[in-house]
C-alpha cells in the first residue's frame, strides 16, 4: 500500500515537472510600455566611467586582501622595530663595576674633594648642556636613522600601491 | 551586438569604450521581460516589480565594471533584483495578500493551458520564496548553485524549498479534481493523465 502510494506520488511528481517544463505555459507578463523609456532616461542620468570614487570598494574584494595584510604585517614590523630603537638600550655589561684587586694601597690624602654631592653651580651647567651622544654611540644612531628613512620610503611606496590609497 | 553573448555584451559594456551604452542598452531588451517577471514573482505587485525592474538596471549599469564573466549575466542581474527587492520588503512592509491577490488575478486573465494553471496554482498556494525558487529553477533555468547565489541561500535550503513547493503542488492539484474549482481542473487532469 505504501509502496503503492510512493509510486503514484513519484509519478505525479514528474507529471508536475513536466507541466512546470513546458515552455508554452509560462505565463510572461508584459510591462508597461513606458518602462524602458524609464529605464533607457534613468541609466543615462548615471555612468559608471565618471564617477571619481568607484561604488564598488575595491579593498572589500578578495584579491585586495593580500596587499592588505602585506601592508599591516610591514606596518607592524615597522612599528616594532620603531619601538626597540626607541628604547632606552640597558647598561653595557662591560662597563659594570669590578672589583679590582691590583689597586694599589691607599698612600695619602686625594688631591680632589672627596665629596659625593654635586655643586648647584656644576647642577646648572649639566642641566644646561645639549644633550649629544656619546662619540662611541654616534655610528649606531646614524644607523638608526638611516633605518627608519628607508623604512618610511618602503611604507609610503607600499601605500601607494593599495588601491584605497589611491587618488584615482 | 545583436548575435553576441549576454556575458560578452556586459563585458563590453565594462570596458567602458564607446559602444558600451549600445551594449547596456541590448542586454535592457533582452532582460527586461524576465526581469521584470522574475521581480513580480517576488514582489507580486505590478507597479513595485517595475520600479524596481528600473533600479536593478540602474545599478547594473553603475556596477557593470564589477561584473565577474565566470558567472551568468542573468544570476549577477537577478542577483541585483532580488537584494533591491528584499531592500524595499524591509523599508515598507506591504500589506500582506495584496499582491498575491493582484499577481493571482493577473494569471487568472491567461487560457486555461496545463502549464499555466500550474504557474496559477503556484502564485495562489506557495510562499513568495518557493514560488521564486520555481520560477528560477523551470523559467530561467538556473541551477541550484545559481539560485542560491540569486537568493542568498544556501544549496540544501534550495533543494528543501523546491521540494516542498513541487510537493505542496502535487498535492493541491491531485486534490482539485475532487474540487470546484474549473480552471485548475485542466491542471488536475493533466496530472492525472500522468499517473
């Protein structure tokens, strides 16, 4: 019985297909006759080869992510390397204080003031003074500097070339 | 134009040279029909289907640097039509049932063929989505990936919605033979025929 009805409903289902198929009984509606004239004046109105800002956003495409991720990852590296540069680097290890037992005996009175308190006469002077690098320290800031010009050319070509920075 | 493909009308149109606009303007008479069909089937009111036939062109011409070849000019275009449909549905909520009525009593006007009873039945007795998915699926001919595109659905959302409209057919048509109700009984006994 089942199986029966199984039968019969399969075949009236491909009955339905058929009817569903059968070109000659679509029934199309037509639309007014002034719709194209509508349409034909409203697209005229706009154009998409003038418009200076696309509709479409070009980043939001799949093909502009990579150029996308490219620029955040080189931003981040910039950026964190910006930040180690930009720390003040630890004391030298080698310029630590050692015990240095070839000193030789204490043998008089100092000829200089012993004294651990600055003067305020030496205080203004040390305030006043430009703040310079040390001689030895010079090359590695040069480098630094260096470092962070052709960082920011390499950033401000990467830019350019995503289309979301582009002026066009 | 005239002999060349709809993809490669579009195409050209993209390009943006100067017989772009003559190449929009043949793929608007040859698309706009089903559109404008395909829209009513959504919608289900005449004066909404049209308008929104207009703006799905608009955009369509706004957009046609976009348009991606690999895919059927009549997907990327329903594609247009359905989300404006969908747009407008959530702006201003129709009364429900009007335009069932109004599309209803557009098709009851049509000679009593099979096929378009059928077609009769459908506006009647299926929800919007299945009669569309219908009219896709035997109209336009779209498979079910495309229909997915067009309706933003998944494929085995598709394949269910066009499985319970041609059931739910089935069964109003097998049951309008016992009915009063003449036109339909073209339909019924065409079915019947077939069992």
């Amino acid at each position: 019985m089942a199986r029966h009805r199984s039968r019969r409903n399969r075949s009236a289902l491909s009955s339905l297909e058929r009817l569903l198929s059968d070109r000659a009984g679509i029934p199309w509606e037509r639309p007014s006759e002034g719709l194209r004239a509508r349409i034909d004046r409203a697209v005229d109105e706009t154009s998409p080869f003038q418009s200076p800002i696309p509709l479409e956003l070009p980043w939001l495409r799949s093909r502009a992510w990579p150029h996308a991720l490219a620029a955040a990852l080189v931003l981040a590296a910039a950026g964190g390397i910006g930040w180690l540069a930009s720390r003040p680097s630890p004391a030298p290890r080698a310029s630590m204080a050692r015990a240095d037992t070839s000193a030789p005996a204490f043998a008089g009175a100092p000829s200089t003031s012993l004294s651990l308190g600055h003067t305020v006469q030496e205080d203004r002077q040390a305030a006043s003074a430009p703040l310079t690098p040390t001689s030895h320290l010079l090359p590695l800031v040069r480098e630094v500097e260096l470092f962070r010009a052709d960082a920011q050319r390499t950033l401000g070509e990467v830019f350019s070339r995503i289309p979301i920075f582009d002026p066009r | 134009v005239p002999s060349a493909s709809a993809e490669a009308l579009a195409v050209r149109a993209g390009v943006g040279d100067s017989t772009a606009r003559e190449c929009f303007g043949e793929l608007v008479a040859r698309y706009q029909v089903r559109l404008f069909n395909f829209l009513l089937r959504r919608v289900r009111s005449r004066h909404d289907a049209e308008d929104l036939t207009q703006e799905a062109f608009v955009r369509a011409w706004e957009r046609i640097r976009s348009y991606d070849p690999t895919w059927r000019f009549s997907t990327w275009l329903f594609t247009i039509g359905s989300r404006l449909a969908i747009t407008r549905h959530r702006r201003s909520r129709p009364c429900a049932g009007s335009g069932a009525v109004e599309l209803a009593a557009a098709l009851d006007s049509r000679p009593s063929q099979a096929g378009s009873q059928v077609w009769r039945l459908a506006a009647k007795c299926l929800s919007d989505e299945q009669h569309t998915a219908l009219w896709l699926r035997y109209v336009e001919e779209l498979s079910i990936e495309e229909i997915s595109t067009v309706l933003d659905k998944s494929q085995v959302a598709v394949r269910v919605c066009l499985f319970r409209a041609r059931q739910s057919l089935a069964t109003r048509l097998t049951d309008s033979r016992t009915l009063d109700e003449v036109p339909l009984r073209v339909a019924g006994a065409a079915l019947a025929g077939g069992v």
